[in-house]
C-alpha cells in the first residue's frame, strides 16, 4: 500500500493559523517507546518495564478457502452491494462442524450449502460482524464443501472507523452515486487492506487465507469495469444493464481482493507478451501513457534482477476518486489516489513513479508471497517501499536513488523523534493501521538495503530469487526471509535479522578522532545502549583521507565503545565514518569548516555531501558559506544544486557577481525544478536585467519556473500587466499561488469567481494552501457576504476526500461567514454529518467556542 501522507509545507496566514495548529495536534499521534534488552552476545542487559498492547499472533486457520464466485449488483442510492457468495472450502486439519465467515454489516437472506447442484438450507448465527454457520456434519481436512450466502452489504449503515494509513473502513466506496455532484464522476471502488473486504463479500478476512475467484459484476451498460484476474466476458442484459465476469486463476489474500466501476478511459499496453491497461477519466486518457508509460520497462527491470517473471496474467492500473490511501496492489489491478491524474506539463516538475514501482514491486511482495500476520507487515512494505531506490537506481542513478533513501531515512527518524521506537516485525498493537508507519516502511526498507550492501548484490538478489520460489503463493514471517539469505549465502544471519528487524532503535554513534605521534585513534561510542535500546553489532567502514588520495578501512563494531588506533605517517585531512552512509545510524562526528568543504568536495555519498552541504550553511562563516554554495551549485546533483540556490535565498551573498552568474547560469538547467529555484535566486542579485530575465521564466513550460517568475514579477505591479491573462487560465497552484498573492496584496475585486473556480479545482495540499489566500481575499475585499463564498466552503467542508480540507473549510466558515441562525444550522449539519472522528472532533469544538 502506498503511504497516504500529508506532504507539503504549511502556507502563511493569518486566517488559517488556527487550523495549521489544530492539523499538527490531531495528525501527530503521541505513543510510548517499546524498550527491550539485547540479545547480543556482549551486550549488557537492561530490564525495563514496559506497558504494551495487546499481543496479535497470526489468524488461526480452521478452514481453507479454495474459490470464491460472487456474483453482485449495486444499489447505488443505498450504496448496498447485493451478493450471492459461493465459496469452496474445507477444514485446514481438525474436524469442522462450524464456519466462521467475517461479513461485516449485512443482511444475510439465506445460507444454503451446495451439493452437485442441490441446495440445502444451514443455520446460521449473525452479530452483525460474523456469521457463524452449523455444518450438518463433521467435516474432515479430506473432504470439501461449498457454502452459498445471499447477502446485502450495508456498509454505509454503520459509522465508518477512521485511520493514518487508510481514512475509512468502509471496504467499498460509492462516489457520487445519483451523480448530483457535477464536479465528480460517479465511481463505485474498493479498499480492502487490512481486514474491510468482509465489508462486501463474506470471507475469512485475514491475510494468511488465500483462494482463486471469480466476480460477476452487473451494472450500468455505458460503466466500465475492473477487478483481479482477467475479463471472461462481457454480456449485455438489456434494460441498459450488462454482465462482467472477471476470473482470478491463481490464489491470492482475501485483503488483495477488488472492484471498480466507473466511467472510465481504458488505455492499452504491452509489456513483451504481457498486456497491461491503465484506467483514468477520460479527460486525462491522452495523458495515461505519459503518468504510467514506464511500467513496461519497471516490469522487465524487476523481472530480471529478481530472475522471476511477473507472476499474474496481466496487469492493471487505476486512478479513482477520493480514494482513503495512498495506492493499493490489489493482485493484477493496482488503485491509485487521483493525485496521479496529471497532465503531459505537470509532468515535466516531477513524476509519479516511485508509488508506480512500489504497487508493481507488491505483485511480487505482498501478492505473490504474503506477510501471514499484519505483524509481518515489513515483509510487504519494506520490500515496496525500497523497490523505489532500485528503480531510481536503474532509471535514474545512484544519486536520485540516495535522494530518495535520505528522504526515507528523514521520515524514520522523525517518527522516532516523535516518541515512537517499536521492532518492525512487532506483534503488539492496538489495531493493524498502527503499524503502516515509516517503521515498517522506510526503516524496513533501510535495513534491506544494508543487508544488499552487507552481502553484495549477486547474494541479496538470489536470496531475493530463493525467497520467492520457495514461499510462492504462500504466507510468510521474518524467519522465511533469513532462511533463504542463509541458504544462499552459507552464513548465519540471526545476528543481523534479530538486531535489525526484531529490536526496536538503531545505533547512535559518537564519534571522535585524534592524532599523536604517528598514529591516528578513532573512538566510537553507541549512545543508544545507556537509552535502554540495546547494543547493535555491525561493520563499519571508515575512510581516511591524506591529502586527495584515500584510503578505506573496515572494521567490526561490537561492544558499547570501540578504540581504534591506525598507523598513519602524517595527519589526515579528513576523517569520514560510514563515508557512504549505508548504515541507518545516527553518526555525531564534529568537523570544522575545511573538513566539511573537503567532505563536500570528495564525497562520493549524496547522503554525505547533503550532510555536509547542510552543516555548512547552518553553522558556517560568510566565507564559508559562499564557498559552499559556489561548489552546491556546480554539484551533480540536482537535488543538490536545488538545495544550495534555496538556501542561498535571504542569506546577502547573491550580490557577489560570481555568484550571480552561477546562478543565472542556472536558469537554463535541464531540471526544471533547479530552474525554478535559480530564478527565484536570481531576483536577489541586484543585477540590472533582473526583469528581462524573469521574463524568460514566464516562457519556460514549467510551471514551478512560471510560478517562480510571476512571484518576482508581479511584485512591481499595481494595474495587471497584459502578459498577466495567458496564466489566468492555468489551474495549477504554482501559478494561482503568486496571483492570488498579487490580487490580494493590491486587494484587487472582481476575481471572485476566479478564486472560486481554482479552489475547486485544487486537491490535497494544493487546496489547503490555496483556501489561505481565498480567505485572506474574501476578507480583503469584503466579499464574506457573498453567496458564492458560502456555497464553495460548504462545499468542501461537506465533499472534500481529505478531513484535514474539510476541517479547514469548515473553520473557515466560522471564521468569514455571517452569524446568524442559518449559518450555524448549516455548520451544524455538516459536523453532525461528519464521519471522520478527528474532523468531528474540531468542527464540535469550533461550534461550541462560537457558541461561546
């Protein structure tokens, strides 16, 4: 599953101040550490006493499922699925006379267990969450049965439970089901991941269940449809209705199950003999290549380095309404937020791959081989999520890929900064959601990529091979995964497995470094051991420079504090612990500024020189700094180069001529994002033609460089420039951002309705950001009053997909709308009507403080 985060920086403001504050307390949740003691040899042991939740072991297995066939239809004014499920099952070993089925929410109209065509009726039990049904018989692991259930699911009749990683629990989603809404499709999806497709199909709902299936979908003749597996047929009812049947040969978790209806474009493609799809609305259909068009290259790729074809019969990708996550790998039919509906333009800033090869990598890990126990999670997420660095990698180059395991490595530690420290394969929890976190995610992902790097890439991916082959089609946990490793590589990797999967923290080393009579002596102490984390064993490499040659030494680091002293003839210029930053450590070595330039300069680590480039510009003198920024902006990377011109940016140095011209030089990259950012630099350097380039940047085909150029711009302006119309009609928050900033400083009227129409437009963050500047211009131009404004905001306050827009809009409201009677029944209404428990929340403590 794709992550589903709030990203992007927090816009100014006034009017919305409040609402950032009220963000950061209910997204940021608050946990105790989970301390443990070492197993380790060496380490000495610390007792602790913890507080945990409850222990989850894996589902017990009673019964089997070999097949399920639903055959469904929709209610779409009740939001109802009425279904007949056949399932084929027999007992796992013991001898059964009871069938325990999750249906959550239903309507059971009838069990009947079928016999060569007969039926007969069987009793049944139903709480609302099971159905338990009496056998007429013992059953034996030898013998198979089949049970029908004609059902309705109600999903919509109970309050939906709300989380981090998925928002609702619904398990299947109408959106807009009369089609009232003009602004959204009518689409019906599924989200099945952890345990809610038993919100729509009776099943064993736990991921160590696995069976083949076959759906039967009847709806709208004009809809299009998808589900696992391949399209049998399509039949034509009549009455404007048809028959879809789609069929799954090959078994999967009941979690990877999928529908999706909807008026969708359906865009075909190839990889080899492989036929893929891409669904999106149809006014994106000409773009779906160009979001999705890698996938042939990233299925051959991954194929290949694993030495395992892609496992299912096609494979399909969808973009879908208001999804509740980040992406899902349904098995051969993978669900996307509509984040990724982008145009051909959008595309030139950044690209959506990287959650396109974490989905994809899933038909591998996670549909193909299956954590048996969310406590396993890592076993999914951990290999998707460095699936990323290996496609980056390929794709893009070693740099990108570090890029991008810096960023995972920022997330990781920040959530440990925020007080959680748990094991990634970690049995105690509340509820299965608190595990999608950057633990299972990016520190899994961390952690395999030390353990490619600790055995070498021929070892990891044919251990990768190994673990495949041995467990396909099968549920697996962490033990499975080191076997294969073992069996590959003839070493006993208990060591590496206990310390780094099943052991909360990682190593925090202090590092220091002296020179005296010929010898260099290297201290490193682990600090994390007096917090109670535990001692960790790892080798280390460390890398000394004399002058511009260098030389790299290793050594095994495995008591609390290590002193090592190396010959050395003369005093190094530089010393650099873990010099490619492969260990997920945090490493406190102090170095002066000509250390850190030298680090910069020779480093072969994006992750090294990041770090360095970053100290520098935090701690360093002017002079300093302005040799920094002179190398960060000739740097290979463009991620670096960006970085350098941001920081530069308030700092007084863009005057310096030298500097100017490194910077305009800039302006023609071929990133456009360091484009972007060396215009935005460039309006800082005093220089005479400062317009007339800015100009250039309103030409460029990107939007971050228009934006870029219109944010200098138009602060010389007081009447709109001519030039200004041609972006008025471009909906992309890098354009609307520095207008809107324009109108409302000048406190232009009469845009309304642009506002309006952009705002709506928006999604995500963007329209967060954006609803700061329409506030601040209702205000501004006394347009509060205006009908207008209330509608959009109780729009979004009542329609947005993301309950952090919603509470937004619906602040907004108290803040900028009218008092009266009316307008609190309105603000009411859509609190009571609000199913998000952290939106519920805010919006009844606004409307008790408005009360007051």
């Amino acid at each position: 599953m794709g992550r589903n985060t709030l990203e992007g920086k927090l816009g100014s403001g006034t009017a919305l101040l409040s609402v950032a504050c009220i963000l950061l307390l209910t997204m940021v949740g608050c946990r105790s550490s989970y301390q443990a003691s070492s197993n380790v040899a060496g380490a000495e042991e610390v007792l602790v006493e913890i507080d945990l939740p409850p222990y989850q072991p894996a589902s017990p297995r009673f019964f089997d499922i070999l097949h399920t066939r639903l055959d469904l239809e929709f209610n779409w004014e009740k939001k109802w699925v009425i279904g007949q499920a056949d399932i084929a099952l027999k007992p796992h070993f013991y001898p059964q006379n009871q069938l325990m089925l999750d249906a959550k929410s239903f309507e059971i109209i009838g069990c009947d267990l079928v016999q060569n065509s007969a039926t007969a009726p069987l009793e049944f039990q139903y709480d609302g969450e099971s159905v338990y049904i009496n056998l007429e018989k013992d059953y034996k692991r030898s013998d198979t049965l089949s049970i029908r259930l004609k059902y309705i699911a109600k999903p919509y009749e109970q309050a939906a439970q709300t989380g981090q990683a998925v928002t609702s629990d619904r398990g299947v989603f109408f959106v807009n089901p009369t089609g009232a809404d003009t602004l959204k499709p009518r689409q019906l999806w599924t989200q099945g991941e952890t345990q809610f497709n038993s919100r729509w199909f009776p099943t064993i709902d736990a991921p160590n269940e696995r069976f083949t299936q076959e759906i039967f979908l009847t709806v709208d003749s004009s809809l299009t449809t998808l589900s696992n597996g391949v399209l049998q047929s399509s039949d034509y009812l009549g009455n404007g209705l048809k028959k879809d049947h789609w069929k799954l040969d090959k078994p999967h978790a009941p979690y990877l199950a999928m529908i999706a209806v909807g008026n969708f474009a359906k865009v075909d493609d190839w990889a080899d003999s492989l036929q893929l799809s891409y669904y999106v609305e149809p006014a994106f259909e000409k773009y779906a290549k160009d979001i999705f068009g890698n996938t042939p290259e990233m299925i051959a790729y991954f194929s290949q380095v694993l030495g395992y074809p892609y496992p299912w019969a096609r494979y399909d990708q969808i973009v879908v309404r208001d999804y509740v996550s980040g992406a899902m790998e349904n098995t051969t039919a993978s669900v996307f937020m509509e984040d990724l509906q982008v145009s051909r333009r959008e595309l030139l800033d950044d690209h959506w791959d990287g959650i396109i090869a974490h989905e994809l990598f899933h038909q591998w890990f996670g549909d193909l081989v299956t954590c048996e126990s969310w406590a396993n999670l890592a076993l999914n997420e951990g290999f998707a999520n460095y699936s990323e660095y290996m496609w980056n990698e390929h794709k893009y180059g070693k740099e990108e890929a570090d890029y991008n395991l810096w960023i995972e490595k920022d997330n990781y530690l920040a959530e440990v900064a925020d007080g959680k420290v748990d094991p990634i394969i970690n049995y105690f929890y509340e509820n299965p959601d608190d595990l999608f976190d950057s633990h299972r995610y990016s520190k899994a992902g961390l952690v395999l990529h030390m353990l490619r790097n600790y055995t070498g890439d021929e070892a990891f991916y044919a251990s990768l091979n190994h673990y495949l082959k041995a467990n396909a089609y099968q549920s697996v946990e962490i033990d499975d995964l080191r076997k294969s490793f073992e069996a590959v590589t003839g070493e006993d990797l208990q060591w590496f497995f206990e310390q780094w999967f099943e052991l909360p923290g990682h190593p925090v080393l202090e590092v220091s470094t002296s020179y005296a009579n010929d010898s260099l002596t290297i201290n490193i102490n682990q600090l994390q051991v007096s917090d109670s984390i535990g001692l960790f064993v790892f080798p280390l490499d460390i890398k000394i420079w004399e002058g511009a040659t260098s030389t790299t030494h290793e050594l095994l680091v495995d008591a609390p504090e290590i002193t090592v002293t190396l010959p050395l003839p003369q005093e190094p210029t530089l010393v650099e612990v873990d010099p490619e930053r492969v260990l997920l450590a945090e490493i406190y070595q102090p170095k002066t500024s000509q250390e850190l330039l030298m680090a910069f300069s020779n480093g072969s680590s994006f992750a090294l020189r990041r770090e360095a480039l970053e100290t520098l510009f935090s701690e360093g003198d002017s002079i300093t700094i302005g040799k920094a920024a002179m190398l960060g902006l000739a740097d290979v990377s463009p991620r670096l180069r960006e970085m350098t011109l941001d920081n530069l940016v308030g700092r007084g140095h863009l005057t310096n001529p030298d500097m100017a011209r490194a910077v305009q030089k800039l302006t023609t990259d071929s990133r456009s994002l360091v484009r972007a950012a060396a215009f935005s630099a460039y309006s800082e350097t005093q220089s005479s033609d400062i317009d007339e380039v800015m100009m250039k940047a309103l030409a460029d085909s990107s939007y971050s460089v228009i934006g870029a150029g219109l944010e200098v711009l138009l602060q010389d302006y007081v009447e709109d420039p001519i030039w200004l119309r041609e972006f008025l009609g471009l909906t992309h928050l890098n354009i609307a951002a520095p207008i809107a900033g324009y109108y409302n400083q000048q406190v232009k009227e009469g845009h309304l309705n642009w506002y309006n129409k952009n705002l709506l437009s928006f999604r995500g963050m963007d329209r967060w950001m954006f609803l700061q500047y329409y506030i601040e211009y209702v205000v501004l131009t006394d347009l509060f009053k205006d009908e207008s404004t209330a509608k959009v905001l109780t729009y979004i306050a009542t329609n947005d997909n993301e309950y952090y827009n919603r509470i937004a809009a619906f602040q907004s409201m108290t803040l900028v709308i009218p008092e009266t009677p009316e307008n609190r029944k309105i603000l009411a209404s859509i609190a009571a009507k609000e199913e998000d428990q952290r939106a519920k929340a805010v919006m009844n403590s606004l409307l008790a403080a408005e009360g007051n």
